[in-house]
C-alpha cells in the first residue's frame, strides 16, 4: 500500500470548476454507449459519456478515441490532471491531453 492510498483525495467534484485540471477520486455510475462522431475537422472519432459521483456531488465525464474502454460502470477510479470544461453551462471532465484515469476497483 502506498503513503497516498489510505490518504482522501484533496479535491472533491463540489470543488471542480471550468478551465482548470484536477485530481480527484470517483465512481463511474453511469456509462454510455461509444458512439463514432466527427469532428470539426472531419475526422472521425470515438467517444463515450458518463458520470461521475463523490460524496460530493456528480460531475460528467467524457472519453474520446481509446480512452472509450479505459472504464466501466462501477468502477472506483482516481482521475490525474484531468480538464474540467464547461458544457452547456454545467461542468464537464475530460482527460484533454495530459489528464489519465486509474481504475482503483470495483465500487464497495
């Protein structure tokens, strides 16, 4: 067991807020279908929705490309540097391009 694993997280999802990276732990409770999109530029891409939830409140969540299997429903996971945007005026987290997310385990 590392130092930082019976450690909470410093950050909670009632803290997260647009424009910023965060590191926070959650449980994915809920978790769309990958769906193909295309892109402004014409690509075409993968990409998934969710939700997140912490005793603090939810926040949603979307995967883009490989990043699509990375979870699943019930998953505890620990989101590094991960990018809150604002979509349609509620917050939304991505792992934009330096973000990561851990899968901790199966929810308890």
């Amino acid at each position: 067991m590392t130092a930082s694993a019976g450690r909470p997280p410093g950050t909670y999802i009632s803290d997260l807020r647009p424009s910023r990276v965060a590191t926070f732990e959650a449980v994915v409770v809920e978790l769309g279908a990958v769906e193909e999109v295309e892109t402004k530029e014409g690509i075409r891409r993968k990409v998934r929705h969710g939700l997140l939830r912490d005793p603090t409140g939810e926040i949603a969540l979307v995967l883009w490309g490989s990043e699509v299997d990375l979870v699943t429903s019930g998953d505890r996971v620990r989101v590094v540097d991960g990018w809150v945007s604002d979509r349609r005026g509620r917050p939304q987290l991505s792992l934009g391009r330096a973000g990561r997310i851990e899968r901790l385990g199966p929810q308890l």
